[in-house]
C-alpha cells in the first residue's frame, strides 16, 4: 500500500519526467532557432520545427494528463528506459512490484 509520502514522492518524480521530456524537446527548438539565425535553415525549415515541437509538447501533455495514477507513469517510465529505477527510492521501487521485461521481438 502506498503511503501519502510515496505518492508525494511518485508526483515529485512524474513532474521531473514531464519537465525531462519537455526540455529534450525544446532542445530541438532551440537548435532550430540557432541554426535559422546562422543562416543554416530558412524560416519555412523553423516554422516546421515549432509545428513539431508543438506537436509533441501536446504528446507530451496528453501523456503526462492521461488520468493514470503516478504509479503506474513512473513504472512505465522505468520500463520504457526514461527513469533508471535507481532514481526512485528503493522501498517504493517495491512497491511498484515488477517491472515487465522487454517484450521480445517476434520471428515469422
């Protein structure tokens, strides 16, 4: 059973998913402005890069509000190599109970 600290501590962790996520995104914006105010990429090159940003910043948002317990978000997140399970605490790492392997590929 979760604890009011273990929850405190799951939505700590999800807010630094959500702000990990957007930064790599805006990483990308951020290279695209530097490179159109060098002269490397022209403004209609810019214009797609902020459509993409945007695209996935709601992605992102839909993701981060998809009304599932932040449990379960930071458990995925682990599974999906997004949060080392060393980043949480160990006794609530338990008590996210196992982690799903990788599912392995299928051959026909």
């Amino acid at each position: 059973m979760l604890t009011k600290a273990d929850v405190a501590t799951l939505r700590r962790l999800v807010g630094s998913l959500y702000e990990r996520e957007l930064t790599a995104v805006l990483e990308g914006l951020a290279k695209a402005v530097d490179d159109w105010r060098a002269g490397r990429i022209d403004a209609f090159k810019l214009s797609d890069a902020i459509h993409h940003v945007h695209k996935k910043n709601q992605a992102l948002w839909g993701d981060f509000n998809s009304g599932l317990p932040p449990n379960l978000l930071v458990k995925l997140a682990i599974e999906r190599g997004v949060l080392r399970a060393d980043e949480v605490p160990e006794p609530l790492l338990a008590k996210l109970g196992p982690l799903e392997p990788e599912s392995p590929s299928t051959k026909d």
